[in-house]
C-alpha cells in the first residue's frame, strides 16, 4: 500500500510538472496545429492559468457566432479585441478561403505571437495592434479610445464581435465603438457583444465559481451616469465595469443598431436558474 501511495504521488508530481512546463513540450497531444497554442506566460495576461479555459472560452464563442451571429463559411468577421487568438481559434473551422477574419488589439506582443503563427498558417486571419489607451491592458497607449476608427471600410463586415471587451471600456468609449461597429458592418449584419449587466447584479448576493471576488463587485458609480453604469476599482476604472440594458438600448439608437432579442444572460451573476456563457451577452444588428 505505501509503495502504491508513493507512486500516485510521484505521478501526480511529474503530471503538474508536465503542465507546467508544456511550452518546452511538443504541444500534439493537446490540439491540431499546437503552434497556434500561445505560451503559457502569453497565456496568463488573460488571466488563464488553467489551459481548459483557452478551449472552453474559445467554444463558447464559436457556438455564440453560430447559434446567434449566423456565421456562414464565407461570413466576413471582425473581432474587436481579439487578445491571442483564442476565439479565433475555432474558426479556422468555419470560415473557409472565401471567408475572412479581421481582429485589433491594443496588446502589441499579442498581435507579434499572431502575425508569427496564426496569420502564417491562416493568411485569411489578419490581425493588426491599435496601441489604444487603456487604463488596465495598455496604460501607455497613445491613441484616444473615444478617437479611433477602426481602420476598415464602411459596410465590410457580416458579424462583428466582442468576446468580454466592453467589460473594460468607459461609457464614452462604449458608445463610439457602436457607432463604429454600426459604420463597418452590412445592412442587416449583426454584431455580438458581452457585458456584465447592472439589471442581473445583486450586491451581496453570492455569485458562482470564479465570480464569488471582489474582482465582481460593481458598486461605484462613474461620472453622471448614476445607476446606469458601475465600476469595481474607482482607482483603475477600465479594470472591470458594467451597464445596464437602458444605456445599452440608447447606444444602439444613436449608431443605428438595434436588438434582435432579449439579451442571454450568462453565468457570472448568478441571478438566473438558466445561463448559456459566462457573461452576459447582448445580439444587435445594423438597421436597414
């Protein structure tokens, strides 16, 4: 029995020692084409320290841009935000040669890991860094948030999307990026947004997993928005924020976007019996 106790625990020693050092790994025994796997220290400034989250993460929007974004295998795309690829990932699936991914980042090296692999293996993948200030992600950026223009043609676009971006994004901010959501999107495309919606928050109510911190707890208001809008960390505002439905709805008024449902709530507040993601994901598209 001791000898049998010893060998589980050498074994679990050298299973965690695997893991963490699977970037000096051949990386097959993982996925399809393990080079377009970042390494694990790229892979942390997401906060992924566990590699089932990449995958997950990654499914779950692709089930999102086939479930209720209607992606074709020759849907234009454009990610806003698209980090390292990781919802990307699985759409090297989908989207055939007639298709097309376009992404923007305002993490340089992320944008430096894709354009050495993922961009090389998939050239219908473009990725481009937009060294955008962000008071969190990229605190040195030079270039205006509420100023920039995503650099693609009007009307371009079938989907664009927004895997957990407006969750870090001012009011301001927010309601520019829809209306240049709305100036590069088709008539009729629709675009997928998630955020964390003040309507399903309960202060002091016990949230699920990961969600039970005080990373997700919204209880500052910003500017003249009142209870419109909340942040976690006064001192760090783009660190974590929230909206609710009603400045939502005026947002897409203005950019000429409108909801195509109700919003699907997600997991992270734990104020439905039912949930399909982690956060809160709202479906709009652009009026004809």
């Amino acid at each position: 029995m001791k000898s049998l106790l010893k060998n589980l625990v050498k074994s679990s020693f050298h299973w965690k020692q695997t893991l963490h050092i699977k970037d000096k790994l051949q990386k097959d025994w993982v996925t399809y084409e393990p080079d377009l796997i970042p390494p694990l220290a790229l892979m942390r400034q997401e906060g992924i320290s566990v590699l089932e989250e990449w995958f997950r993460w990654a499914e779950e929007w692709s089930m999102f841009l086939r479930v209720y974004g209607g992606i074709t295998n020759n849907s234009a795309v454009l990610e806003i935000g698209c980090g390292l690829g990781r919802t990307a990932f699985p759409l090297r699936y989908i989207l055939s040669a007639d298709g097309s991914y376009d992404g923007f980042e305002i993490c340089q090296n992320k944008i430096k890991f894709l354009e050495q692999t993922f961009h090389k293996a998939y050239p219908n993948f473009r990725f481009i860094w937009a060294n955008i200030h962000n008071t969190f992600y990229n605190p040195d950026g030079e270039i205006r948030a509420s100023d920039y223009r995503f650099p693609y043609a009007d009307d371009s676009f079938d989907i664009v999307y927004a895997a957990s971006v407006f969750t870090h994004l001012l009011p301001e901010i927010a309601a520019h990026y829809f209306q240049e959501t709305a100036r590069v999107l088709k008539p009729e495309g629709r675009c997928l947004f998630s955020f964390f919606l003040l309507d399903n928050y309960q202060p002091g109510k016990p949230r699920p997993l990961g969600f039970n911190r005080p990373d997700f707890n919204f209880d500052y208001q910003y500017g003249s928005y009142g209870s419109d809008f909340a942040l976690v960390k006064p001192d760090n505002p783009e660190y974590m924020t929230a909206y609710s439905l009603r400045l939502l709805e005026q947002f897409a008024t203005q950019a000429g976007l409108e909801f195509v449902q109700a919003p699907v709530t997600g997991l992270w507040s734990g104020s439905a019996s039912s949930w399909v993601g982690a956060q809160d994901l709202v479906i709009l598209k652009k009026s004809k």
